[in-house]
C-alpha cells in the first residue's frame, strides 16, 4: 500500500487519475535482486548536432560519432550501458528513416524490429510515445525507459542502481526521471526541484518531484545549487507504457489518438502506409513539455537523484572536458601527430581532414579541420556554433551541412 504521503499529495493512487490507469504494482524483489524482466529501454536517436559542426551534420550526427576517442560511438556506448539491463531483444531504438541502416550497422545485435524508424523529426514526445504505443501492443505490463543516444555517462554500477530504482519506482504508476547532480551552475540544462522521499521498498532514493524548471541565468543557477534542492534534467524518464499513454491522452489527445493508430499498424504490411497518413499530422512537442511538466503540478512525477557521471556533450566545450588534458596544447580528438602548437593553453582541436593543423600564441581556440569545413572558434563561444549552420544554410551551403 502506499504512504499517507502518497495519498495526501495528490499521487498515481488518486481516484481522479482515471479508471485503471495508476494502480499499485508491488515490486518483484528476490534477495534483494530487482527483476527486470518488464523493462524495455527506448534509445531516441535524432537531431543533426548543430552545435558539433562541421564535426556533426545531418548525414552523420553526433551519436553516430565516436566522440570521447574510446572506439566506441555514443550511440554504441549508450547499447552497452543498456543491454545488460534488458537484453538486444527488448531494447529498442528510434531513430529517423535515413539514419536507420546506419544504425543497424552499428547494433548489429539490436533486432530488426526494434528500430522504429520515422519518416520525419516530430520531438521526443512522439518519439518516445510511438516506442510506448507499440511496446504496449507487444507487452502489455511493459515498462519504457528513454535514454538519449548521444550522452556520455561514466559510473555503470551507479547508472544500472538508479534504473533499478526507476523502474521499481515507475511500476507504482509514476512518471520517473533520473536527476543528475550538479557539478557546476550550469545555464544550458534544465532543473527539477525535489520533493520529499517516497519511502518505497526497492527504490530507497525515489523522491517526488515538485517542478520542472527551464535553463535559468547564472544568477538563478548558482541560487538553485546553495539549496541542494535541485537536480539537473538529463531527459531520461522512465514510466509504465499504459501511463505514458493515457497521461498523452490526458493532455495531447491529438498525440495520442495519432500514435495509437500508428502503432496499431506497426507490426502489419499497412504500416508504411498509415505512416505516410498520420505521422506528419502529429503535434512536435517535447516530452518534458506533453507530459512531465503537467504530470509534476498533479504529483505524478518521481525523481531518483543519480550518483553517476553525466555529460550530453552538447558542444564543443563539453566536449574538450571528456578528452585528457596537457598544460602545453589544447586537447586533441583525432591524430595528435596532425595538430603543431607553439605557446598555446587550453582549448580543442579536431583535425579530421588528414592535414596538420598549426597554432600559434592562441589560447582556448576550437579548431575543427574536415575535408569540406574549417571551423574556427573560442571555448567561451561554443555554445553559438548553430548560428553558423544557419548562416551556411542562408548561403545555400547545404553540401556542407
């Protein structure tokens, strides 16, 4: 049964919640061994990467790449956090039609069926709603995690605790997201404001989450980090497929109605067809916006506080800390025989085009060399790059995109 807490607080128990659709599930504990037998992780495995130009394009984005030097692709590195939580055979991917074989090739392990291919972008929360609307299909008692194919996370022992938890956590009829700790005020990341503990058995972390807080300014960053109330939102959520359905129906019918019967078609010879039809018309919405934010006001949300190492390698910035540090050159993705300094701190260099790249008494410069490409920038400025895509595609320069 759950807490006065729980029931107080307006949480999945409710009566209001709707006929069936949160009721209690009780975990499958055997000596202290969480069964995940009815996980099933959706890797969404989209966006061209614009701030990692021309290092990522439309043709090859970043989770295709292998950014951190290991051999490994972010999207390889996220199957290997994942498939020994649930098996090739219940893990699936999302990703767009013409990304697919690329996919394919670098999963060779991941079945056939298992990558949902769309024909368009339409964001996270068709993405994720379309895995959950087939899963549902396939297993009933299914229970969806997201995990984005192009974060780097260091941890596996931490990472795999705070799924368990998630996952017991989510089998009560919460939405559940994993909540990175801060490391520093960041302003490019969403925050999620933490409520008081769920006390459940199985997830002693899981906590409520009170609000879903946008980027801030520094100012209001450095604020949310003296209370230790907050968590960064890295955009993993895990929920029961039923719940993340009816909560769609709940506050993006038009969603919903669209997904429901695509995924009725999905696994049939009119799949191509009824996509044709029906996925343009879908609503693009985040998921963090269809279904988190509304779900938090009404206390349907839960947050397990993760102790792992997080990074979504949003730029080139955030890229340079994952690689190994000198204090005499700028730190080098590729051949470090390629890249020549003389009086140089800091900064990055990406020499991919087979030529030496040569600095000079510059510090904290990014330096990206590709055959068709040069990109010349400084650390403090990553975060604008996107503007250069834009200003490519502006000029009609969409071969180098």
């Amino acid at each position: 049964m759950a807490s006065d807490e729980t029931r107080a607080s307006g949480g999945p128990e409710d009566p209001g919640a709707g006929p069936g659709a949160f009721e209690w599930a009780e975990p499958d504990l055997e000596d202290g061994t969480i069964d995940l037998s009815d996980f099933y992780p959706v890797v969404p495995a989209g966006g061209a990467g614009t701030r990692l130009w021309p290092l990522s394009r439309s043709h090859r984005p970043k989770f295709l790449l292998d950014l951190t030097g290991r051999g490994r692709t972010l999207l390889q590195s996220t199957w290997d956090r994942l498939e020994p939580l649930a098996g090739a055979s219940r893990t699936l991917v999302v990703t767009g039609r013409s990304h697919a074989e690329a996919v394919a090739a670098q999963l060779p392990d991941l079945p056939a069926a298992n990558i949902l291919a769309e024909p368009g972008p339409r964001d996270s929360a068709a993405a994720i709603g379309l895995a959950a609307a087939v899963l549902v299909r396939r297993d009933p008692e299914a229970v969806v995690g997201s995990f984005a194919a192009d974060h780097v996370i260091s941890g596996r022992d931490d990472f795999e605790s705070a799924v368990e938890e998630a996952v017991v956590t989510a089998r009560r009829g919460f939405v559940v997201t994993i909540g990175i700790a801060p490391s520093h005020p960041a302003t490019g990341f969403g925050y999620i404001r933490l409520g008081k503990r769920l006390r459940l058995q199985g997830a002693p972390s899981a906590r409520r989450a009170l609000q879903f807080k946008e980027k801030p300014d520094a100012r209001t960053a450095s604020a949310y980090l003296s209370t230790g109330d907050y968590r960064w939102n890295g955009g993993m959520f895990v929920a029961r497929a039923d719940v993340l359905l009816h909560l769609l129906a709940e506050h993006v019918p038009q969603l919903h109605a669209g997904l429901v019967e695509i995924a009725a078609a999905w696994d049939t010879p009119e799949r191509d067809a009824v996509l044709a039809d029906r996925w343009a018309t879908l609503p693009s919405l985040a998921i963090d916006h269809a279904v988190a934010e509304p779900a938090a006001a009404v206390g349907r949300v839960a947050v397990v506080p993760a102790t792992f190492g997080w990074d979504d390698v949003g730029d080139f910035s955030s890229l340079a800390e994952l690689l190994p540090a000198d204090v005499d050159r700028p730190r080098v993705l590729g051949d470090p025989d390629l890249v020549v300094t003389d009086g140089v701190a800091g900064g990055l260099v990406v020499p991919s085009s087979g030529r030496v790249v040569a600095l000079l008494g510059v510090d904290d410069l990014v330096v990206v060399d590709t055959p068709d490409a040069l990109m010349v920038t400084t650390r403090a400025r990553a975060q604008e790059v996107k503007r250069l895509v834009e200003r490519c595609r502006e000029a009609d320069r969409g071969d180098v995109l």
